[in-house]
C-alpha cells in the first residue's frame, strides 16, 4: 500500500504517481467530493454502499396496506393520460 500522510488542516500528501480519484457525493444534501488514490478501494467502497443502500429499503413499504397501496396506483394510472410520442428531429 502506498504511503500517505493527512495533513492537521485536511490535505492530503500522495506519491506523484499515484492517482487522485474525485467521486462526487451528496452527502446529506450537501455538495461534496470523495477522493481516493486507489481504482480498486473506490469500487470496493462505493460498491458497499451501494449494497448498503438497496438493502435498507428492503421493508421500507411493510406498513403500508397491501390493497390500498394497489388501488391507489390503478387510481393513479386511470387518472393520467398517456405520455405524447416522442418525436425525433433528423
């Protein structure tokens, strides 16, 4: 593993031939950027999180009453009219 050093004020001090890698992310509705110096700890990272992330909304639904929640999507499809067809300019 290739050393690195984080400076007190948040930088971050790597070997010039490593890569900086920026993946932007909304964390709590705010802007910011995550970096790594690695191709294969970002997928590895980010790859978890998405797991994470689906998993949780696994029961998200469970206390909804199954037949209300039908009828009103059937309501709501009767209610909307259908999407126009999507014209291509050549």
């Amino acid at each position: 593993m290739a050393a690195r050093r984080v400076a007190r004020d948040g930088g971050l001090t790597i070997r010039p031939d490593q890569p900086l890698i920026g993946i932007p992310d909304d964390l709590i509705g705010e802007g910011t950027v995550r970096y790594f110096t690695s191709e294969e700890v970002a997928d590895e990272v980010l790859s978890e999180e998405s797991l994470e992330e689906a998993l949780s909304l696994a029961g998200v639904w469970s206390d909804l009453d199954l037949e209300e929640m039908l009828s009103e999507l059937n309501r709501i499809r009767h209610e909307s009219g259908p999407t126009p067809p999507i014209e291509f300019e050549e």
